[in-house]
C-alpha cells in the first residue's frame, strides 16, 4: 500500500480560489443561528472570529458533556420597581429575541436548567444601579440572563 504523496497531490489539483474551504461570512447577519447544537459546528481555529483564541484553553466550552450538572449562581442587587425572578427553561420569555450565532452561546442555551429574567418597567427612573453578578465556581456551568 503507497502513502499519497499530499504535497504533490495537492500541487496537481486544479486552483480552486478557495472552493473547498469554509464560506466566510462577511456580515454577523449572514451567519447561521440557532438553538440546535447540530446547526453549529465545532470551529477549528482557522475561521476568523476564532483565530486568535487559544482554543485548547476553551475547548470544553464546545460540548455539552463538559459542562457540571446546576447552573451558574446568579445574584442580583436592583431597587424597586425591578422585578428578578428565576424561571424555568419553559418560560415564554425565554428565546424570543435572538438564536446563539455560535458553538459556545448554543450549548450555554442547551446547557442551564433555569434562568434569571429582570424586568425593568418602560419608564422607571432606577435611583441606583442594577448589579447582576454570576458567581465563580469550580467547573463549567451555564447560566441564561434575560
């Protein structure tokens, strides 16, 4: 059995002007969205929003498996009239503005278990500041914030 020679294979082809690579998408609005880990594919590090990410420091955010059982610890600080509930993945709320527009936001959306929604009143004049903080904890945890 003869090992292909990849370099002379490659030289031989026809050029392509990069028909074999990846569409790039000029535009955030061309890009795929959506809540179906199937839909967004696992990126590699050679497509321009990833290539600057040291991708082995990050590479479990991709899959689900990697990620602990509970959701991130979320508090929130916010005076009166702010309303903080935590809802289950059911609520009506819940995925009705925007789809993740990539691997780490679909499977942080696939991945918590109840999110925290603040509602702010149309018209509240807020006399101090609303704080949400997500605790630090050991392990990958997913938390969704409306």
């Amino acid at each position: 059995m003869t090992t292909p020679n990849t370099i002379v294979d490659t030289m031989n082809k026809a050029h392509s002007h990069g028909a074999d690579a990846e569409k790039a998408h000029p535009s955030r609005a061309d890009r795929p969205t959506s809540f179906d880990l199937n839909d967004i594919a696992v990126p590699h590090g050679r497509e321009e929003d990833w290539r600057f990410t040291p991708m082995r420091r990050i590479e479990r955010l991709f899959e689900p498996a990697n990620y602990d059982a509970g959701d991130a610890p979320v508090t929130v600080d916010a005076p009166a009239p702010v309303v903080v509930e935590t809802v289950s993945r059911e609520d009506k709320r819940l995925g009705t503005v925007l789809a993740p527009g990539d691997r780490t936001a679909v499977v942080a959306w696939n991945g918590f278990e109840q999110a925290t929604v603040v509602e702010i009143p149309a018209e509240a004049e807020l006399d101090a500041p609303v704080r949400i903080n997500v605790a630090d904890v050991e392990g990958t945890r997913a938390q969704h914030i409306v």
